[in-house]
C-alpha cells in the first residue's frame, strides 16, 4: 500500500467528529499500550520481534482506515516503537493520520521537559492530541489544573503549535471526572465507559454539553475480556460477537467518538467490519440482545445493587468494583474476567483503588449506607473466595 496516497483508499471504516477539536476520526483507535516487550526496560530499545509486529499492526491498521494513534509515556517502549515504525520503517506521511498521546507531570517546568522528549521519541515536531494522563483523585486534579501548572504548560504550547490540542484521561470516580471536565481547560477526555460499566454515561453527558471530544479506554479488555468471552456471553449477543455489540453499545450513543482497540495481531481486526454500520440510537436487532443482557441481572437477587453510595467506605474496599465482578460472574459466567481484575486491587494505588476483605476491614464496613435488605458483607465474602488468588511468596 501506498501511504503517500492515503486519500485514494476507502476502507470500510466510520468516523466522527471529535468535538470541538473539528477532528473527524475513524470510531476506532489504534491503542499502543500491549505489545511484546513493551513493559520492560530499557524503554528506547526494541527486540526484532515487538518492531516486526508494531510495523506489521500498525500498517494493517491504516489499510483498516484507522486514522488515529494513541499511546502514552507511561506505556514504556510504545513511543519509540511507533516513532521507529511510523517515520523509519512505514515512512507514513505525517499529515495521514493522528498522534495521541500522554503524560503526567507536576509541575509547568517538568510538563514542558517531558513533551520535549515525547516529541523526540515519536520523531515528530508536534502532537494532535496530548493528554494530562491518569487524573484519577481530587489532589491529582488539583495539581494537573493548578494556576501555572502542568496543564497550563500544555495551553501554551498549544498556543505554540507544538500540541493541537489539550485533554485528559482518568480512571478516577465520576464526581473527579465530572469536576475536572467542568475546568474548561480541556478539549477532550479518555475515559471508561462500555456495556458492563455505565457509571460514567454522566460524564458524557458533560462533555457534549462542552462540546468535548470523547474517547473511550478498552472496550474489549476492560470492557470484559471480550476477546475471550465465556459461551453464556457469546450465545446472548449472537450473531454478534461480544467486541462486535459492545462496541455498537458505546457507539450507539452520538456523543461517543472513538474507541481504542489494543490491536496486536491480524485476527484482532477481524471483528470490525462486523461492527459497521453503528447505529445511533441502537437499531431494534441490537436493542432486543440489550434487553436479554439487561434480562440476566434478574437471575440473581442481588446483582441490581451497585453500591455507589459505598464509595469512600471506611474499609477502603472498593465496594461498586467488587459488586461488578461478582455480578458479572454470576449473571454472565464471566468469572475469567472478575478473577483478573480483582486480584488487581492495589491498596493507596489511585489508578484501581481497594483493600481485599480481611476480617480487620470488614469489621470497618459503614453498613448504614446499604440498604438492610443486601447481605453486603457475605456478598463480598463470597466475591473473594471465588475470585481471589493469593499472591505467590518470593523466595
């Protein structure tokens, strides 16, 4: 394929506008956060085989329609293997695509420094998109959005034309992400949001009124492990497959822009010719395998209590996560995946927040926030001893 000649190529590919940025951009992203190799050090130095497959990925998605690249200096060697394979090895005309990517930084002077060496990295003299990366409590808003800070750095050189424009991305609780976006600082968020974690629809909801871009964090991985979904699942979005409805869920509302795929093999594009056309709203085919999903909630008496109420709990539990996996083990055999994320609780970790059930935390649980009616304390009992996996000793 020509990359030099990009306009003559019309992939089956959907693209919408990125909010007030004026973007159009394909519905879904070309996330760099799982390749081979790419969490371990040194970071600038790529094995033969995480460049053949980034190159290999990366050209397969531009054939795709893929017209946006996301990655992160937090994501190790992803920066300078797209800054080897998009200038070196694909010699992709710059103007062809986008280029998101992220950092955090404390103050305006170690933002700047470390644009500076992104910039370097990716072999590129400015950013489409760059974002303040993991806005995730209130102290971490505050430092990113303060007078003469980070965030403020990254206006000007906005203003410079080194970044086209300034966003955020956040793992953080709706009331952080609700106030950070109420900053007006900010021309688009990342954030997560798909069929089996709706907390953040408000969110959205904010952003449109602002006029914000959207972008929406692994769909398919933290979205539910969709990539290796449990037959129950699978049978109750057929004809679909589970990647295929979940994306046309999160897409079926307008206000929802683009979402990132961690594409790492040629299979993994597969499933998106099947997700086209995207309906907005849901079309009646897709709505009626909503209702059966919605459906599976009944199976259990308790699966309906979220417990967002309990955010902030005494115990430092994070409660509404528990209750997720827990419901989605019980209503949709999706234990995989609750034992995959559970075990990834980290106690004073601001990016997946919680404390396990020891009997010490338990006795902490301030029950008069939930209702008298849900057992709480069994079901986060019975949550950890069927997804909890004791973390080998070292020797």
């Amino acid at each position: 394929m020509d990359f030099t000649k990009m306009t003559r190529y019309q992939p089956k590919m959907e693209y919408r506008r990125f909010g007030k940025t004026e973007k159009e951009l394909s519905v879904i992203t070309l996330g760099g956060m799982r390749f081979k190799h790419g969490w371990s050090d040194p970071r600038h130095e790529i094995p033969t085989d995480t460049l053949a497959q980034v190159t290999k990925t990366v050209k397969l998605a531009l054939e795709q329609g893929i017209n946006l690249i996301e990655t992160a200096y937090g994501y190790k060697k992803s920066e300078t293997a797209f800054g080897i394979v998009l200038n070196e090895e694909l010699k992709v005309k710059r103007d062809s695509y986008y280029l998101m990517t992220k950092g955090n930084a404390n103050t305006a002077e170690e933002m700047r420094t470390l644009v500076n060496e992104q910039l370097e990295t990716l072999q590129t003299d400015y950013f489409d998109f760059y974002g303040w990366h993991g806005i995730n409590t209130m102290d971490l808003q505050e430092t990113a959005c303060a007078p003469g800070g980070p965030v403020e750095e990254l206006l000007k050189m906005k203003e410079e034309g080194i970044i086209g424009h300034v966003g955020f991305s956040t793992h953080g609780p709706l009331d952080v992400i609700l106030k950070t976006i109420e900053t007006d600082l900010f021309d688009f968020v990342n954030l997560h949001y798909y069929y089996f974690f709706q907390r953040n629809k408000p969110a959205i909801d904010l952003a449109a009124a602002k006029d914000m871009g959207v972008f929406i964090i692994s769909p398919n991985d933290k979205g539910g492990q969709l990539f290796n979904p449990p037959q129950k699942l699978t049978d109750l979005t057929a004809p679909l497959h589970p990647i295929q409805w979940n994306a046309r869920f999160c897409l079926s509302n307008p206000n929802v822009h683009t979402l990132s795929f961690g594409i790492t093999e040629p299979e993994h594009f597969n499933p998106i010719n099947g997700i086209f056309p995207a309906l907005a709203p849901l079309s009646e085919a897709d709505a009626n395998i909503k209702q059966k999903l919605d459906e599976q909630v009944r199976s259990d008496p308790y699966a309906h209590y979220e417990g967002y109420e309990m955010l902030g709990d005494p115990s430092g539990l994070n409660i509404p996560e528990i209750l997720r996996f827990r419901k989605l083990w019980k209503c949709y055999d999706m234990k995989d995946f609750g034992f995959y994320r559970y075990n990834m609780f980290q106690e004073k970790d601001h990016w997946f927040p919680g404390n396990f059930p020891t009997s010490e935390n338990l006795k902490q649980i301030d029950n008069s926030k939930c209702p008298d009616e849900i057992p709480l304390i069994e079901l986060i009992e019975e949550t950890h001893a069927g997804l909890y996996k004791p973390k080998e000793k070292k020797a």
